[in-house]
C-alpha cells in the first residue's frame, strides 16, 4: 500500500501573495483522508502540488506506490476527447507514453507501410505489452460495463461529450478504484452522482485498501468515509492546515473547542502583553526618576550642577 506526506508546504500566487504556509500532513496506507476548508482556501492548489502539476515554494511531498488522480472537472463542452482517452489518462505515465506512440504510429502507417515503418509499429507494440496496455484494455472494458453497461470495444471511440457528468465521474471512478494505483486523489468525485451512485461510491471507499485524499461539500460522504479530515484554515500569513482524528461526524464540535482555545490563548497572550507593556514603562519611569534625581549619591558631582543648572535656567524661565 501507499502513502503520501507532506512536509512544510507553502505556496506563492503569481502576485505574491501566500496561499499557503507551512502544510504538514500524511495519508497512511489504506487511510481515508478528508481535506476540507472554505473555497479558495487552496484544496484544489495542494492536490495539483501532491500530483506534481505545480511546484511549490516550499516544503516536499513524498509518496510511494502508483498515484492515480482525479480532477474537478472531467470533460467540457470544448473537449473532444473520446472515452478511450479519458481511461488512458487515468493510467500510469509509462502507458500514457507507450500509447502515444502507438497511435502515432498507425498514423504514419496508413500513408507508409514500408518495412522500416512496420518494424517501428511493432516495436511499439511491444512497448505497449510491457507497459501493460492489454491489461488495461481488459479493465476497462470491466469499468465501461459497469458504468456504461456497454464494452470498451463499443464505448472506446464515443465522444465524451455525449456522456453526461454522472457517466464520466462513475467510470473515472470506476477506472481509479480497481486500477494498480495505490494512492488516488479525488477532487470532488461525488458531483453530478445520482443518489444510487453516491452510495455506491461511499460502499467503495469503505471496502478499498487504497490510500485516499477526497474533496468533497458532501458531509453524508466524508462522515461514512473519512476517518481523519485535514482542515484548511485561514490565516494572515497563508493558509495552514490541522488534523482531526476522530472523523467528520466530530469535526464541528473539535472545531468549537479548537476556536475555544486560540480565543483563551489570544487572551492570555493579550494580558501578558498589557503587564509586559506596564512593566516596561514602570523601569522606563524609574529609570528616569533616578537619573534626575539620583546622580549627586552616585558620585557624579559634575552631572548633578548639571542637572540642577538645568533646573535653575528652568525656573528662571518659568
């Protein structure tokens, strides 16, 4: 099984301002986490750091075992992509390249069909048998079955904009939870699910031995799931994060106390700092006192007619 960690994470906006500060957390193996915090508080930031789509300012992310992602959003109104491209995506880098190639390949086949040119596609083939493509041909024809109730062979080449937002949240899902990857990221997987698919969805996170990152607005979701929940909070300086353990369904009672306590920390760092500013204008005073009034003990007799010139002029004056 897989983990991730993260060590002292910051991130700067383009502009300079800080999003986040000082994050620290690990996912355990076969550990559900869930990362909540307000929006824009910087969820959707930490989970590209976690998968390597952005570098951040500070800090490290360590991890073993495969990592599979899921993003926000799938497909768009401007995305051409056909089913076989969104399963493919979710696979390793490996077969992603090996697959890339593949294609290119048969490409160039149909306008050159020369003996170097089929020596080439069949090394690629090749290439595409390690990296594990016949295997994954036959999980996804599992994942399409289940999700689209048709095969890979006859859902492959449909555009993914025919499939409606619930279609293709299921069979990415579908893809990541029986796939190799032992660590997955899900970045809000329950939107556009129909009620039947949510529970079908809490039903896997519940049984799968995976270590799990997930996003989510849907409370009933990360009570039945999530056993440790990561809150984003925020802050001057950065958004940080702190942990509770004890699951979702006890978050907003540990968030009153944990608010209970900065608010009586804030007061005794408020009263300490009063006393302190009262201490220091005390010595501030004594020292004053006794600098004009206690130089003649001190064996300075030059400063004390100094200081009683001063005084003379002062009343003379006056």
């Amino acid at each position: 099984m897989g983990h991730v960690e993260l060590s002292g994470i910051g991130y700067h906006l383009p502009d300079g301002r800080v999003l986040l500060d000082d994050v620290s957390f690990r996912v355990g193996e076969g550990s559900i986490v869930a990362l909540v915090g307000p929006n824009g508080a910087g969820k959707t930031t930490l989970l590209k750091i976690i998968a390597g789509d952005l570098t951040p300012t500070t800090g490290s992310v360590s991890r073993s075992g495969g990592l599979g992602v899921m993003r926000q959003f799938i497909g768009s109104i401007r995305d051409a992509s056909s089913v076989r491209d969104l399963l493919f995506s979710l696979t390793s880098p490996a077969l992603r390249r090996a697959v890339t190639e593949l294609d290119r390949l048969e490409l160039q086949l149909m306008e050159d069909d020369s003996e170097p040119g089929q020596l080439r596609y069949a090394h690629a083939l090749s290439d595409y048998a390690d990296a594990g493509g016949y295997e994954a041909e036959v999980l996804f024809d599992a994942c399409c079955t289940e999700a689209l109730g048709v095969s890979y062979d006859q859902a492959k080449w449909r555009d993914l904009r025919t499939l409606s937002g619930g279609e293709q949240k299921r069979l990415a899902l579908e893809a990541l939870l029986r796939g190799p990857d032992e660590v997955l990221l899900l970045d809000e997987p329950d939107n556009f699910l129909d009620v039947p698919a949510k529970r079908w969805l809490e039903n896997q996170l519940q049984a799968t031995q995976k270590s799990v990152l997930v996003v989510s607005h849907d409370r009933e979701l990360l009570a039945q799931t999530a056993k440790t929940v990561a809150v984003l909070e925020l802050g001057a300086a950065g958004n940080s994060v702190w942990i509770h353990g004890s699951g979702f369904e006890t978050l907003a009672a540990a968030r009153r106390e944990r608010f209970a306590r900065l608010e009586e920390l804030r007061r005794r760092w408020d009263e300490e700092h009063q006393k302190l500013r009262e201490l220091v204008l005390l010595y501030k005073n004594k020292a004053t006192y006794k600098f004009r009034n206690g130089l003649a003990l001190s064996g300075c007799p030059d400063s004390a007619r100094q200081v009683r010139g001063s005084r003379t002029a002062s009343g003379g004056a006056a």
